[in-house]
C-alpha cells in the first residue's frame, strides 16, 4: 500500500494485508482483505498513531520511515492493545530507543502483559486520562477514553487543529485499501460492528456521546478508509447499531439450518408466503454461510424467523450455533417467528425458545409451525397463522 496523505502533516502509514484467510481467527476476510491501520502526524514533535499486526511489521516500519525522512519519532500512541496493533510495538520502539509510548493506565497494565514487566523503562510510559492533552507544535491530541470498546484500555484521540478523530477500532471495516477503494462503507462495517464491538453497545453509546461535542472533519479508524464524507450518515449507523435497533424494522429474515433439505423447502414456501402478504424477505441457510454474514443479517432485520429440524434429540448445530453468537453479541429487540421439523419427535422449536429465553426483548409470535419430515396440511395452516402474525406488527 503506497502512503496516502490525510493532510499535509498526517500521513497515513498502514499496511494492507490480503492473504489473511481469517480475522481474530474466526471472521472469513476473503476476497477482500483487511488494512492495519496506523498514522504519523508531522510536527515540532511527531507521533506515530498505533502500530499494525506482526504480519505487516516490515512494511509497516519501512512506511514509517519513509514518511520520517530521517527524523525519529517522539511518541507512539497506542490507542489499542489488541495484537493487531500492538504486535509491531516493540520493533519500533526497539528501533527509536528515545521515542515514548503514550497509553491510560490500563493500556500499560496490557503493555507489562504482553511484554513483560521489564520491557520498557518508566520514563519511556507517558500516561494521559480522561480530556488530557499531548501537545506536538501546532497540533495537539485530546484523549477521551473508550473502555470496552471493545477491550479494557481503548481510548479515542482528538487532534484539534485538523479536527481528526483517530477512533481506534470503531468505525473501522473489513476490507484492504486497494481492495475495496470503491466499496461502500455499510456492508463490511456493519458486519465488523456486531462481530467484533456488537455486545458493548453501551460503551459505544458513552462514547458517541463524548464526541458529540466535536467537530470533526475526518475519522481515521484502525480498519479500513479513512471517513472524511458523509460523516453523520456513519454517526447515525453507529447510534443505531448501539442500540441493537434493525436498520430495516420491517425486513424479515428467515434463518434456516436443514440436514435433508424439507426445512429448506418450507422455508422456501413461508417466504412465498410472506411475499405474497407484500412482506420483504431475505434467507439465511445457515449450513452454508459463515456465521458472522448470518449475524449481521439478523441484527439488520426487525423480524426474524428461525427454521430448525431436530437432531438427536437437540438443535441441529448450525441453528445451535448461531443463537450461541446471537446471544454473545447482545441481540435483542425483534419479533421472532420458529418453525421446527422432526420426523419423529420434534424438539427444535421448544429448544430454540429456551435459547430465546437467554436474550432481552425479544416478542415471539404465538404460532410455532412443526413439521413432521415434510410440509402438510397441519403445517400449512400454522404457516398461514405465523405470516398472519409476522404481518400485523
Ligand atoms: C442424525 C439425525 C438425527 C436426527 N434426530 C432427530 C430427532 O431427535 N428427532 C426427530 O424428530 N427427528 C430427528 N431427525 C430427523 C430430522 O429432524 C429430519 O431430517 C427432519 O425432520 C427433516 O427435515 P430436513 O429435511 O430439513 O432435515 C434426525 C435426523 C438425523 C439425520
Ligand atoms: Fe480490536
Ligand atoms: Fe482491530
């Protein structure tokens, strides 16, 4: 990745990385890659704005010292403890001896973690709280601390000459810079949100909320592009997916996990069903798609229908799955429709309502369509009954 220029005295340096298979060795990042994303902001004193992943280490410090043009940096700010931006810390302060990292108290209780207690000097820790400031000529860095968006020591810094937000991993997104330049923004950062941020809606409420109070031009997030348009379009999402609230209130899901394919079918049909009623409905077979695209589809509709067969006894794992990471991301807020099958004892729609039962706010329809094997007469009248139901609200 070539080094793009924010503004005259802010350079971006990160590096792009299109091999990863997959992020925090879960989220699939193919084809489009992912960017770690670090920034240098030239002035009588230079800081560099976090490090990047050990995987783009060279890279990384080449851009950096590119853009140093033989002068050393006095700061590292580290925004983020996360290894993919602290797995290049120590390289660079290896190579600037005389450079200082700048954290919150609770980023250098990680830094001793990761690095052990001996690995930096005390006066090489410069410490800020809550509103303090790092003054570096005519630009000058304001902190707002972030805890739990989305680990312990996160914290936002302001640079009020140029009125940038370097946001660490909020409103960043899945995607390389090369990769996806002409990519729009929703997509991979909504699906980036309720992966990884998701169940710290409240935190990222706290901190919308400190930086309400800004002006901000540009936002420089640890993950893809650099935001400098549309800026309360990307407000007003963040809000909204803060709050868990749909982007599509009246959207339906139906997520469908089938061993034989009858389930499918008849998911098929309820979907027919619904569109014939003027509903808008999307489907999810969850045996064959990655959990983390099922999520974010979930989390976007205002209604979801969960379709499972049963599986010795219990839920068949797909299905089991995704209500497990449904429910570690918080969600919560949606009218819910369930529709089993079992060709002999059908549990799944018992077992998926004791799922249910894990997460807040949820307004189940009062019909469960139960299929035995394959769809008849019983269980076309319950469907009927469930779109009534999905219709009216
Ligand atoms: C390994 C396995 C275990 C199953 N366990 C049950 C079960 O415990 N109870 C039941 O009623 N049906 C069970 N079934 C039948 C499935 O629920 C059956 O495949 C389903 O009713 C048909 O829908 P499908 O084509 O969508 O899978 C099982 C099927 C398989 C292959
Ligand atoms: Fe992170
Ligand atoms: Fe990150």
């Amino acid at each position: 990745m070539t080094i793009q220029t924010v503004t005259d005295a802010i350079r971006y340096v990160g590096v792009d990385d299109n091999t990863l298979a997959l992020f925090e060795n879960q989220y699939p990042v193919q084809p489009m890659g992912v960017s770690y994303n670090s920034y240098v902001i030239l002035d009588e004193k230079i800081a560099v704005m976090d490090s990047v992943d050990a995987r783009a280490a060279e890279e990384w410090l080449s851009n950096v010292a590119r853009v140093l043009e033989g002068r050393s940096p006095d700061y590292l700010v580290v925004t983020h403890m996360e290894p993919d931006h602290s797995g290049s810390l120590m390289r660079l302060a290896q190579k600037y001896p005389e450079m200082k990292i700048v954290g919150n108290a609770k980023t250098f209780t990680m830094i001793k973690q990761f690095f052990g207690t001996g690995a930096f000097s005390e006066d090489r820790l410069l410490e800020v709280g809550e509103r303090d400031t790092l003054s570096l000529g005519l630009h000058r860095l304001r902190f707002l601390l972030a805890p739990m968006v989305h680990w312990p020591e996160v914290m936002a810094a302001y640079e009020e000459e140029e009125k940038i937000l370097f946001s660490a991993d909020a409103f960043g997104r899945f995607g390389s810079l090369e990769r996806t330049a002409r990519a729009p923004w929703a997509p991979q950062a909504r699906r980036y949100y309720y992966n990884i941020v998701g169940k710290y809606g409240a935190q990222v409420q706290a901190l919308l909320k400190k930086i309400s109070a800004l002006e901000i031009k540009t936002i420089c997030p640890l993950h893809g592009p650099m935001l400098t348009e549309d800026l309360g379009e990307y407000l007003r999402l963040y809000d909204l997916w803060s709050q868990w609230k749909p982007e599509k209130p009246e959207g339906i899901l139906i997520a469908h996990a089938s061993i034989h394919g009858n389930t499918a079918y008849a998911s098929e049909a309820l979907k027919s069903k619904l569109e014939g009623k003027g509903a808008q409905v999307t489907m999810c077979d969850l045996t064959a798609t990655d959990l983390s695209y099922a999520v974010t589809s979930a989390f976007y509709c205002g209604k979801l229908v969960l379709a499972c067969s049963t599986y010795d006894g219990g839920l068949f794992p797909p299905m089991k799955a995704f209500l497990d990471h449904l429910q570690t991301k918080g969600f919560r807020n949606r009218r819910i429709g369930l529709m089993e099958n079992g060709s002999w004892a059908p549990a799944a729609a018992r077992l998926m309502r004791a799922e249910l039962e894990k997460m807040k706010e949820l307004r189940l329809c009062e019909t469960d369509v139960s299929l035995r094997g394959a769809l008849n007469q019983t269980s076309e009248a319950q469907m009927d009954a469930l779109v009534a139901e999905l219709c009216a609200e």
